[in-house]
C-alpha cells in the first residue's frame, strides 16, 4: 500500500485531467471499432464499375458506393478528428500541471521540504502520468488504424504511408513527445495558463519541424517507381530526357515546348514521365525511425525539465 500511496497522490492531484482523457480514449476507441464494423459491412465489390468512367456504375454500385463514401467523410471523419487530437491535447493539458500548477499554488515549498529529493518527488509526479499518456495515445492510434483499415480497404495500414503521424504508435510517441514538452514548460514557467500557451505553440513547431525534417529524408531516399500503388509515399515527378538526365516542371518547357496549336489535343509533356516515390512495404521502418527520433526528443525535454526542478527556487 505504502508503494502506491505516491501514485494516488498524483492521480488524485490530476484526477480531473486524468479522468477526462481516460473518458475520451475510450469513447474514441470504441467509436472507432464501431464505425469501423459499420464500414466493413457496408463494403462494396470494386469491380462494380468501371475506374475510367467510360462506363457508368449500376444503380445498386451506385447506391452502395454513395452509402460507404458517405459514412467515411461523415461519422468516419468526425472519429478520427477524436483519435487524432485528444493525444495532443491531453499531452499538454496534462504535461504543463506536472510541475508548474504546484510552483503556481506553492505547494512546491512544503513537499520539496518534505521529500527525500526533489528528483524522486519529480519522479512519483510524472511516471504515472506519462504511463497514462503513453497507453491512452497508444490506444487510441490503434483505433485510427482499425478505422483507416475500413475506411481504405484497398490498403493494408502496416504497409500504407496514408495518414502517417496520426495513427498507430507514430501518434503515440507524438503525444507523449507533446506530454514531455509541456511538462518543460510548466516546470520553467511555473505558470499554467502561460504554459499551456508556449508549449502548444512549441508542440506545434516541434512536430512540424521535424516531419519537415524527416520528409526531406525520405525524399532523399525515394526510387524510380512505374506505378505507385495507393499505399506507397509520393514524393515527386520529374521527366526523362533522351540522354537520360532527369528535370522538372520548371525545366520542361526549355527542351519540350508546349504546343502552339489552339486545336491540339494530343498529350504534353511528350517527355516520359519518372515518378518517385517511397514503397508502403517500407512503412514500419520509417515508422520505427521517427518513433525513435520522439524518443529521442521526448528523453531530452524531461531531462531538462528535472534540471530545472533541481535547481529553480520553490516558490
């Protein structure tokens, strides 16, 4: 009992946070599967029409097809709004009250006193919390999955770069990466309203610079492709020159000349088009790569968050 007794304290100092991430993670993740089995039992047989429109759909392919398509931009879109943001909110809400509610109220004077080290009293506030971030957000990227998978059944999720960041263990590590950023936050600020503020903002900046960071990566590391398949990560399309150099768009019209004709109606470019890309099947190890780099960033954020309580003053 005496083991647990940190960990009650600190659920019983967030409960109210606590409670209400607990509640949405699981709406969002039953919701997800719910709507997901609805989706699957409204699935239609693709070769009911025709995918170069020649051919017009039957009234019943019709009627199915505007049933499931309805459904996924309707109650499918409206799930995944869930899945993906309550992450990212209860990473901050969560994260900023760690350290900085305690140094706003001052309660930090007394329980620093009282505790065997600041480092151990930091500890007890933030493991359970983190554990609670972590398994939440992991849950709730499994439930995008389960909903991606019926949602695009043309697609297998674990060899697929669509929606990539926002669901299965990606967004996971990106809510407890937010978590550790507004815990920083909060312990240098020492202020609540202003933390949650500063660190969504650097939440916002954090994730966005490295996915800049990471699609530069990948384009570097694309190949030729003949026909990218709907899973696959487009990165570019460039044309082929007789003596095999490649160019783009902005280059096109030097060795191609558009067509002066106002009656053409053949194709340009009349270069052969190479399109580049990144294959799906490569999905789950460019997804341990940027789950590592959230790691890495995550460790880094609460190691400064522990030097700052070591060394700030109480109050």
């Amino acid at each position: 009992m005496t083991a647990l007794a940190p960990v009650r304290i600190t659920f019983r100092l967030h409960r109210f946070e606590a409670l209400a991430f607990i509640a949405l993670a699981v709406l969002g993740v039953g919701l997800a599967f719910v709507v997901g089995a609805r989706l699957d039992g409204l699935r239609f047989d693709p070769s009911c029409y025709d995918t170069t429109g020649l051919v017009p759909p039957s009234r019943a392919c019709e009627a199915a097809m505007n049933q499931f398509y309805m459904m996924v931009d309707g109650e499918a879109g409206k799930v995944t709004l869930i899945t993906t943001m309550v992450p990212f909110l209860a990473g901050l809400l969560l994260g900023v009250p760690i350290v900085g509610r305690e140094i706003e109220r001052g309660t930090t004077r007394l329980a620093w006193a009282l505790s065997p080290s600041r480092q151990s009293w930091f500890l007890q506030r933030l493991v359970p919390i983190l554990l609670l971030v972590a398994g939440g957000s992991y849950l709730l990227g499994v439930g995008a999955d389960r909903l991606l998978a019926s949602s695009m059944p043309e697609i297998e999720p674990a060899n697929a770069f669509v929606q990539f960041g926002f669901r299965g263990v990606v967004l996971a590590a990106r809510g407890v990466f937010v978590f550790a950023l507004a815990v920083l936050v909060g312990a240098a600020l020492g202020r609540v309203l202003p933390a949650v503020i500063l660190g969504g903002l650097l939440a916002v900046l954090g994730i966005m610079g490295g996915s800049q960071v990471h699609q530069q990566i990948l384009r570097a590391e694309a190949i030729e492709m003949a026909e990218p398949g709907p899973g696959d990560m487009w990165v570019d399309q460039l044309f082929r020159l007789p003596d095999g150099r490649l160019i783009g768009w902005n280059e096109v019209e030097q060795y191609d000349p558009p067509p002066t004709d106002a009656d053409f109606t053949g194709e340009w470019p009349t270069l052969p088009i190479v399109t580049f890309g990144v294959p799906g099947e490569r999905y789950r190890e460019v997804e341990l790569r940027e789950v590592g780099a959230l790691a890495g960033g995550t460790l880094v954020a609460l190691a400064a968050a522990a030097v700052i309580v070591q060394r700030r003053r109480p109050g």
